[in-house]
C-alpha cells in the first residue's frame, strides 16, 4: 500500500479470535509465541497498516480483552466484528488470529488490491500435493488438476460495502472471500506466504515457538 493508497482509503481489520480452540484443545490464540500472546502477533501487523483494529474473541474473555464477543461459528463473529467497524470504513480486511505471522507487507498487498478495483483480494499458495476428491463412503470421485487450485490465507481484504452485502442475510462460509463471490464479485488472489501459517494443533505451536526463535 503505497501514500496514495493510505491517503484515500479509510482501512480496519477484523481480527478474528474468537473459537473455542477445540482441535486444538484450548484457546490457542492466547498462548505465549516468544514474548507475545498469538493475538498480539495477529494484531501487530493489522495495526500497522489499518485506520483501526476490532479484535473479536470468546465472550468470557471480552472484558479482559477489551475485545468485541464472538458468536457461535466464525461467520458470526466475523458479523459482530463488523458490527463495531465505523461505517465510514472504504476497506475492510478480516485475518485470523490463528496466523500469527502474517507480513505487513502482505497486508498492504491484500489492500492494494482493493484500492486497485477488485472487489476481494486473498493471499494464497500453490497446491503442490495431488488432491483428491472423495465421497461420504470415502471413494475417490475426482481428482482435480492442481494447477488451478490453491490454498487460501488471511488476511482477506474486501470493498467495505460489498462485504457488508455479502454477510447481510447472516451466511455462513469457510472464509469471507466464499461470501463474497457467491455475490459474483471479483476476487483476485495474491501470492501467499510460507510463514503465515495456521495454528491449529499443539504442533503447529511448537512451530511457530520455533519461528519465534527464527529456527525455521
């Protein structure tokens, strides 16, 4: 994101911190990574790039986190997330706090790309496993080409009224870029990072502990 860019555009960041952590067996966004909690990384690189930060979390721990409450599935909090965000916001973008590692750089890139016309943009890795599709028996029923799929991270940026329109009947996705294009909006994908990965197991701490210690 360049002057022009931030001189224009009235940016916030959704920072979603608000599951229950069930794979993971606790509520991993406020596990120590080095000498942060992992939402402290995720929020570090939001502020830094953003006009303002809504950080969503559990609703026990809302108060203490002087945070906004979560609802029952991410979708829903991501809405009570944007509930707080000033409606004079022209982009929004929404990263999980479970990646902790995530660039500025890589923000101000997802943001670029809204200022440049896309209605979405996501960052995203090539596909280098054989992916296979299945059915409920677990019978193999397609085996998609790769070289069209990739993996998708946050931070997501998004036109901040196309993704209120996209959550305004209450919708429920993986991430909000499904949102978005079910609206038959434009979303564009940027390259991805290796480092932004996604804590979802007690191994994936100890990886990003590792990172921390910039061992990997």
């Amino acid at each position: 994101m360049n002057m022009t860019t931030a001189t224009q555009e009235n940016v916030w960041t959704v920072v979603v911190a608000a599951g229950s952590g069930t794979r993971f067996g606790g509520a991993k966004q406020f596990e120590m990574v080095g000498d942060r909690r992992v939402v402290d990384w995720s929020t570090t690189a939001a502020n830094s790039v953003s006009d303002g930060v809504v950080v969503v979390v559990p609703e026990a721990y809302a108060e203490r986190e002087r945070g906004i409450a979560g609802g029952s599935t991410r979708s829903a909090s991501v809405r009570c997330g944007l509930a707080a965000v000033p409606a004079e916001a022209t982009i929004i973008c929404v990263h999980d706090a479970a990646r902790p590692f995530a660039s500025e750089q890589l923000f101000r890139e997802v943001v670029a790309a809204i200022h440049n016309g896309a209605d979405g943009a996501v960052p995203a890795l090539a596909v280098t496993d054989t992916i296979k599709q299945i059915d409920a028996h677990n019978v193999v029923v397609a085996t998609p080409n790769r070289a069209s799929l990739v993996a998708v991270q946050t931070p997501q940026a998004f036109r901040a009224s196309v993704l209120r329109e996209a959550h305004s009947l209450n919708p429920e996705g993986t991430d909000d870029a499904a949102l978005v294009e079910a609206l038959g909006k434009r979303v564009v994908v940027i390259p991805g990072e290796t480092l932004n990965r996604k804590l979802t197991t007690i191994a994936d701490l100890q990886w990003a502990r590792s990172a921390a210690r910039g061992e990997v």
